[in-house]
C-alpha cells in the first residue's frame, strides 16, 4: 500500500464488484435508448474506463472540464465556470453524467440546469462516491456506488494536490501529508 494512507476504504475488488452491478443496471435502464456518457475530468477518468466497460449497450462518451469559483468554500453560491465544453450535441440524448464523488453538490446542481437547457431526453448522476454529510445542494446520484464519511479520500481518480489519483483503491490520506502544507 502507498505509505501515504492510512488505510483502505473501498478496495479495488469492493469497486469492481459494485461497478459490474452499476454496469448491468445502466444497461437494463437505458435498453434502446441513445446513452452519452459524459465524463467530469479529471477526477472521474478512471471510473469512467471501467464503468463504460461494464456498460452491455451501445453508448457513446464525451468529456467536459469545469471550475468552481464565486464565493468563498463556505457558501452554497459557487459557480460553475465551463472550460472545455462537450463536443456532442445534447439533443434527444440520455445523458449520464459520471463522478467519482459527489461531495457538497454544488458543482453538479450548477451544470445540471446548463446541460438540460441544450434539450436531452434526461440526464442522470452516477458517482461511485458521495459523501453525503457534506452536502449543500439538494442534489443525489441517480446511481451509487458508496458512501464515505467525511475524511480526506484519494485514490481511483481523486487526488490531494493532483496525486493519488493512479492509487487503484480509495483510501484516506494520512493526516500528516496535509497537515504539513
Ligand atoms: C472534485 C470531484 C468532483 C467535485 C465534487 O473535483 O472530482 O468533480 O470535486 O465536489 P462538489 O460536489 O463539492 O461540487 P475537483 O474540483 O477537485 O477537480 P478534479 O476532478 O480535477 O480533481
Ligand atoms: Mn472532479
Ligand atoms: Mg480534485
């Protein structure tokens, strides 16, 4: 194990047993319909390969990078700023926006009104994570994977300081790593 953590919270097999069960529900749900998975990066690239590999109907994937910014951590007022917008047009699609985690819900709840303004047939939420102690916005994912307490967890796409991000568990940071910054 990295000697940066501290110990273990879901384990690579706890996540690959879950996202087999999330790929075969995505699939039975969204049987016939036209499925475009979009990818928030970057923390969400890892699950992203995994979960449309687990997806048994055609789909197709995309990705967008946004920012927060606007007030400070503490307000429930952040914005959300696009940095690189889609490729696909929305139109029609069922849209499945696919986390890593999904922590106060402010990022989501902001650019859930801005994807349904470009008339898709749906869009839904699946996060492998959600730390739902931390919430502000009155946002859930559609799909699941876990819910964490509110520690500092890195691994399978989230990171501290853009690391950890390759670590193929999640774990919780110990604190002495961010402590010391
Ligand atoms: C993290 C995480 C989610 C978002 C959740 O991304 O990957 O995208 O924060 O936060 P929220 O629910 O409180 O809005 P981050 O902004 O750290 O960027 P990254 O994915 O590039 O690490
Ligand atoms: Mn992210
Ligand atoms: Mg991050």
């Amino acid at each position: 194990m990295n000697r940066d953590i501290d110990h273990v919270l879901v384990s690579q097999q706890q996540l690959q047993d879950k996202i087999s069960e999330l790929g075969a529900q995505i699939s039975r749900d969204y049987d016939g319909h036209e499925l475009l998975l979009v990818s928030i990066l970057k923390g969400s690239v890892v699950f992203m390969t995994d979960l449309m590999r687990a997806i048994s109907i055609p789909c197709a994937i995309d990705f967008m990078v946004v920012s927060s910014y606007g007030g400070s951590n503490t307000t429930t007022t952040g914005l959300v700023k696009i940095v690189k917008d889609l490729d696909q047009d929305l139109t029609g699609k069922d849209v499945l926006i696919v986390e890593d985690i999904l922590d106060t819900g402010v990022t989501l709840s902001h650019l859930m009104p801005m994807l349904r303004m470009r008339n898709p047939s749906s869009v839904k939420i699946c996060s492998i994570l959600s730390k739902p102690s931390r919430r502000k916005a009155d946002i859930e994912p559609d799909y699941k994977g876990f819910d964490v307490p509110d520690e500092f967890v890195v691994g399978y796409g989230l990171d501290y300081d853009e690391k950890y991000r390759n670590l193929p568990y999640v774990g919780v940071l110990k604190p002495e790593i961010y402590t010391k910054a």
